[in-house]
C-alpha cells in the first residue's frame, strides 16, 4: 500500500519554489520571489538556503545569462525543517490509504500543501485528481506524475486474537468455532530473548515439540470376597507399583525411541499418603504426574500409548488399579510444523526487509505451542523476533518472572507481520502453486 510517488512530487516543491532566481526559462523572478517567502513560512525558514545559494551554483549559461542549477540533494538533506515536513505529509498520507477514485482526504492533503505554498492547481481532474502549475505558464512545459492511489490487498487479512494459548488449546477451539474458513495460510511471532532486538529467526520442519501431560491415580484398596466377607488386600502396595513405573516410563525414550529423533517423557509430581506410614499398604491412592514431548506426531501419539500401558500393566503386576488422564482438552499440544513454502516466505521477507543481518536459521526447540493446532490445518510459519537487549537487562525467557522486551523492537515486528501479510497475498498464485518437497516429506512422517 505504498504511496510515495504523490510524496515525490510534494518533496520536489520546496526546492522549487526555494530556487535560484534569474532563470527567465524556468522560473521567472517575480513567481518567485512571491512563493518564496510563503514557502519559506510554510516551512519555518527564513529563505537565506535560497538567497546564499545563489551565487555560488554552477552556471549552465553564456556569460552574463545568471541560470544557475540547483543542488538537489543538498537542498533537500542539507535542511531539517524539510526532512520534518516531509515525514510528517508522508505519514498522513498512509495513515489513510485510498483505493482507486476514492482519493478524497489524499486529494484534499495535496491541496491544503499547495495552498499554503501558494501553487496554483486545478481540481477535479478525473474525479479526485489535481494538476498544479508552479513557473510562468508559458512553454516549454514539462510534466511530473505522481499516483495517489494505494495499492489494493488482493484477497483478505483475517486477525486471530485468540485466547488461552498458555494452557486450555485456545487455538484448537478457535478452529473448531470458525476461525480458520477460507483461510489458506497462516503466520505467527513470538518474542525470544536469545536474538538481538528485531532479528527474525525461523526454520523449515518441526520447529517446537508436542507437548503432553499426564496424571496416573495408583490404587492400592482392592477387596475380594472371602468366606461370605469383604477384605482389603493389604499387599497391594501402590507405593511399590508407582515406583516400578517411574522406572519404566524412563526406559521409553532410552530403550524404544530413535536416537536422532528427541523425545521427552519426565515424571515430575509424585503424591502419595502417610495412611500407611506405620506399617502396611497405604489406603489412599498415589499420584503420578508428568509431561512428554517430540517433534513428530508419530512419536508423540506413540509416547502417548506407551506411557498409558506402561502405567496400567506396571500397577496390575503389583495388584493395583490405575486410570491416566492426559488433559486434551486442556493443555494437549501437537508439534509445531513449518510448511517449507510459508517458511521462505518468512526467510524472504526477512531478508529484503531487514537486509542480510536480519534473518537467522534456528534450531528446533523442545518448547510447545498451541500454534500448532493451526500448523496441522493449513500451510504455517512460526517465526521468532529477537528482543534480547543486554544493556537493557532483557535478557530473561518470557516465564521468568524478570521478563521484559525492548521495545524498540516493537515498529520493526508490525511492519514485518504486516508485510508478511501482504507480500503472501501479493505472491499468493505462485507461493500455493510452488512444490513443497520438504513439508511433504514431513507430513509422510507424521
């Protein structure tokens, strides 16, 4: 949606109007010397740019004939009261871009400018257009064109504000409600303290592991019937059955899982009673918690069995009873994929927008997100932006209780997500059409 070339125009004004007099064929000197000095208000300047500069310009005529060229680019970066204008106009104009023919409050901007230099115009010209006319009026005549228009989005932006992406998979009932109809590709940021303040970092392939929790309950109290009576077993002892599948669930990952591809299973939590402490078989339940991770939806769902049956078949060895709950409807995250296409997108972007320094490739991390719900339904990339700042003292992870961003990073990651956005639409035809040989081979995994 740019609209630099009406600013070019409006850049080339002052200069104009500021230049050298004397020059019969270009401007003559009482055009001049009138816009001058409201230029020179309308800017805050006193015009002495203009006046000093005179004399000291290269001739471009015959002796005697005072035509002087104008130094452009000092002109233009040699004064600040300039370069403020020229901010200021360029950030109205974007701050409401038109489509086609709509042009109304740019037109309008156009001609406050012109007005408050004292340039002549016509308007309207094909609806919202303006011609201005700054010199004497005669010929020779030469002609500056600029657009006013924006450049229309092809196709539609959808905004996720999404809830409950710490815990309560947020994104799976965003899917579930909607909120991906239509949708062909995705993208995501996240802030990461381990890169340089607005240095973007991504990669192809699995990027973050699924992640899973589990919660095994151990009952010990079994009862038989015995000559007409109910007896508790006392040799259930869910104490010893907890301890034989601690060891077990850690033999998973050691004795079943390929070494090249990372798995996680942890048990972290272990609750039990004091009922039993002075002799005998506790009478309440023992509990088991964990979490496990993997980057391939393969062997995370095999993780998920394995730590099912080991749980169940290590506590019937020892006569106990045991029931698991792996909490998916709360905190139950598949792997994070990057489609390869969606991936060099982002590394594309990256690089024209932020130059050579401002992407980096990073590695697979055993962090979740719930992103990944989205990953799974259409093509996505998930892509970090850097807020590491040592002098700033961001430096901690985002749940550590000292974590902070800096915030300068802040311009850079709206103008990156939102060219991202606009660049997929813009390149929409051939990014879909393009082979995704790696993301294949992923999903082939999966």
């Amino acid at each position: 949606m740019e609209r630099g070339h009406a600013l070019s125009i409006l850049l080339m004004l002052p200069p104009l109007l500021l230049a050298p007099a004397g020059s019969s064929t270009f401007l003559e000197e009482d055009v001049i010397l009138g816009t001058v000095e409201k230029a020179a208000a309308r800017l805050g300047s006193k015009g002495a740019n203009a006046s000093t500069r005179r004399g000291s310009s290269t001739s471009c005529g015959g002796a005697g004939g005072g035509r002087h060229y104008v130094a452009w680019k000092e002109e233009i970066a040699g004064r600040p009261e300039l370069a403020a204008w020229l901010r200021g106009v360029r950030h109205r104009i974007h701050e409401r871009p038109e489509l086609a023919y709509e042009e109304v409050e740019t037109s309008r901007l156009i001609r406050d400018e012109l007005d408050a230099m004292g340039v002549r115009f016509r308007h309207p010209l094909a609806r919202t257009g303006v011609v201005a006319t700054v010199g004497t009026g005669r010929p020779p005549v030469v002609a500056l064109r600029a657009d006013m228009d924006a450049l229309p989005i092809q196709g539609t932006v959808k905004l996720l504000f999404q809830p409950a992406e710490e815990s309560g998979c947020g994104a799976k009932r965003m899917i579930e409600d909607g909120a991906l109809e239509g949708v062909e590709a995705i993208f995501a940021v996240h802030v990461s303290h381990q890169h340089p303040t607005s240095v973007i970092g991504s990669r192809t392939g699995p990027l973050l592991a699924g992640c899973g929790f589990f919660k095994a309950v151990i009952r010990g109290e079994t009862e038989e019937q015995l000559h007409g009576a109910k007896t508790r077993r006392r040799s259930a002892d869910p104490i010893l059955a907890a301890s034989s599948t601690i060891i077990n669930l850690q033999s998973i990952v050691s004795r079943e899982a390929d070494p090249l591809d990372s798995q996680v299973v942890s048990v972290a939590v272990v609750n039990g009673s004091d009922s039993g402490y002075l002799g005998g078989a506790p009478e309440e339940p023992l509990v088991l918690g964990g979490t496990f991770r993997a980057f391939s939806n393969a062997s995370f769902y095999h993780l998920r069995r394995r730590i099912e049956e080991v749980i169940t078949a290590q506590s019937r060895v020892h006569g106990c009873e045991a029931s698991v709950d792996f909490f998916e409807n709360q905190s139950f995250y598949p792997p994070t994929v990057n489609d390869a296409r969606m991936y060099g997108h982002v590394k594309k972007v990256a690089s024209e927008l932020l130059g050579a320094g401002g992407y980096r490739d990073v590695p697979p991390m055993m962090g979740a997100e719930d992103f990944s719900f989205y990953s799974q339904a259409v093509p996505a990339g998930f892509y970090y932006i850097g807020v590491r700042n040592e002098t700033l003292g961001s430096v901690h992870t985002g749940h550590s209780p000292y974590f902070m961003i800096d915030e300068d990073v802040l311009p850079t990651g709206a103008a990156f997500h939102a060219a991202v956005a606009e660049r997929f639409l813009a390149e929409h035809a051939s990014l879909m059409a393009s082979p995704s040989s790696s993301s294949d081979l992923i999903q082939q995994e999966l």
